[in-house]
C-alpha cells in the first residue's frame, strides 16, 4: 500500500460516550460524504477507523471492540469500497487487529493499520502488548495472506499516543517489526494526532527499513512540509488536515484534499514494494 491514504473517521456511535444522539443512519452519511470528499479529492486509497468511539478498549484479547462498532464499520467499509472502488483499509482503535482483519476478510479489504503490533507500550488506555503471533496466524486461518485476496499489515513503530515499556531505538523497533512481525508496512507519527513526523526519526526509520520497505507517514503530513517529508516515504495516512479549517472532527473538505493530493505528486519514494 502506497500514495495518499485518507482517513474516513467514524463520528461517536449510539452507545459511545460522546454520541450526541446521532444515529447509526446520520453516521453512515456523514462518512459516505466524507468518503465521496476524499475520492473526487484524489486519494490513492481510503481507511476506516472508529475515532469517535473513545475513550478506546485496549483491542488486546479480552477487551475487543464492541460488536456494534465492528457491525458498522465492517457495513460502511464494504460500502464505501464498492462505491468507490477504492484500495480500503481498516483500522479499529485502540489496537484490535484480530476484528480489523476480521472485517477485512468479510468486506474484501485490503490492509489494516495496527498501532502496537510488536513489543510492548505504555498508552492510555493501559498497558498493549503487541499480538502479531495471532494476528498473522489469524491471517493465514482466514486465507487473506497471499494473492489478490491479501489483507497487508500497515503497522506503527514507537506509535503517537504511547511509549515503548522498555527503552527501544527506531532501528530496533523498523526490524522487529518488519523481519520478526513480518509486517507489510511501518508507520511512523509524530506525538499526537496531527502532529508532524520528526524528521530525525523519520529519516532513521527510512534506512531501517532498507532499500525494499515501505515506510508509510501517520499523522501531521501537510502541504506545507510535503516536500520536506513525502520523498522519504512511500505513502501517508492523512485525516486531520484534509477536513474542514484542518480540525479533525469536521467533515472531510474536497478541496483541501486535491490540494494535498496536488502537493504530493511525484514526490514519494518509489521501491520496488511500493510497485506492487
């Protein structure tokens, strides 16, 4: 997975503690309108994610995303993929990656994102240690793991929102992530939601990962700092600043979205993943 990947944020769902009486009807809407906003913009591909729904469950075994969460978003993504026609992805905060790929399988999906796929961090919402014994056996299980029916692992290093428990380099975290977690794909943040990508730890994430991987972006890409970061990697997942005034909560913004979408071109580094 490569390119402009935009983020299709889910509003609070009936039963989510900042639900403000929207429906599960006014949310399909309000992301289809979202979804349509980001495809007339110009992305490369779309991702789903329940960012209404906090505070989040850890996502680990025994503290799943709830099933109306999974219910609605495995409706929408299906939806949205066959309106658009899309390479769509799934990510289901805080880190459940056994119901992304899950829904992935079922929906006919094409990558999910997992925030802490290897190792183990302190976040918020308690202590995530990283499933990717069972997430990659889930894969092969489901039969998502090879040929045009493969659902890629788009997973985070040193993950906005969160701290490694142990001390742990860059370098240490692209490798075991990549060669032991045998992930598609890394992504690196900045420290929050919309923050920028440290270009220190970008570039450092960019020779771990070597010639042949794939380095994704995670937050904070803007027109601004395009030229700076895009040529370092090979795509980025953008939500914040693609929404009206750049305020994630807003509706996505056509035209803000073929801005960026303009301001990237032919930027990314291309390898030989990125072709495929």
């Amino acid at each position: 997975m490569h390119g402009l990947i935009g983020v299709l944020h889910l509003p609070a769902l009936p039963g989510d503690p900042a639900n403000d009486g929207m429906s599960f009807a006014q949310v399909r809407d309000f992301v289809l309108r979202d979804a349509t906003a980001l495809a007339t913009g110009g992305v490369d591909a779309v991702i789903l994610e329940n960012f209404g729904s906090a505070p989040f469950v850890k996502g680990c075994k025994g503290d799943r995303v709830p099933p109306h969460q999974a219910a609605m978003l495995s409706l929408l993504a299906g939806e949205v993929k066959q309106l658009h026609g899309l390479p769509t992805g799934m990510n289901c905060l805080r880190n459940d990656a056994h119901t992304a790929l899950g829904i992935a399988a079922a929906a006919e999906l094409d990558f999910i994102r997992v925030n802490v796929h290897t190792g183990t961090y302190v976040t918020d919402q308690g202590v995530i240690e990283g499933e990717a014994a069972h997430t990659l056996r889930y894969r092969k299980a489901l039969g998502v793991d090879h040929g045009a029916n493969r659902v890629s692992i788009l997973a985070d290093v040193l993950v906005k929102h969160a701290s490694p428990l142990a001390p742990l380099s860059a370098q240490d975290a692209v490798k075991d992530t990549l060669l032991r977690g045998l992930a598609d794909a890394v992504i690196v943040t900045g420290a929050a939601t919309g923050a920028p990508v440290d270009e220190v730890l970008l570039s450092e994430v960019r020779e771990a990962a070597g010639d042949s991987g794939l380095v994704l972006l995670g937050s904070g890409l803007s027109p601004d700092n395009a030229t700076l970061l895009a040529p370092h990697a090979n795509g980025a997942i953008v939500g914040t600043w693609l929404k009206e005034e750049g305020r994630v909560h807003n509706a996505v913004d056509a035209t803000r979205v073929r801005k960026m979408a303009e301001a990237v071109r032919g930027l990314w580094r291309v390898n030989e993943a990125s072709k495929r």
